[in-house]
C-alpha cells in the first residue's frame, strides 16, 4: 500500500533559490502564523532562521531588524 503526503506536514531544507523536501508532506507552517502553507504556494522563508512564512507582509515583518 502507498502512502499518501496529502495533510501531512513536510520537512524542509530552505536554500537561497529553493527548498529541499527532507520529509515528505503536501505543506509547511507558517513561523509566525501558525498557518498551513501548501508546498505549491510556498513564496516567502528564511534561509538562516530555516522557517517559513505564509505572506510577503508576514515575512517582511519577521525578518525586518528590531
């Protein structure tokens, strides 16, 4: 029997043009929002922090200097 991705969360490696899938899953979490972010609209994430983010505007405000 397969396994199916679908609702299971992945696990990724953020890189500076992309992402690699470490664990299979059809989503990720937004850092800040906790909201679920489908692999195929993930836009925004944080190289060095290795998070993601669900909006240009989330993200601009995670990463801004305090």
């Amino acid at each position: 029997m397969l396994m199916s991705n679908t609702d299971r969360p992945a696990r990724l490696h953020y890189m500076a043009n992309g992402f690699r899938v470490l664990a299979p899953g059809d989503h990720v979490m937004c850092a800040v929002s906790g909201a679920r972010v489908p692999l195929d609209e993930l836009r925004y994430w944080s190289v060095g922090a290795q998070a993601a983010y669900a909006s240009a505007e989330i993200a601009s405000e995670a990463l801004s200097p305090r």
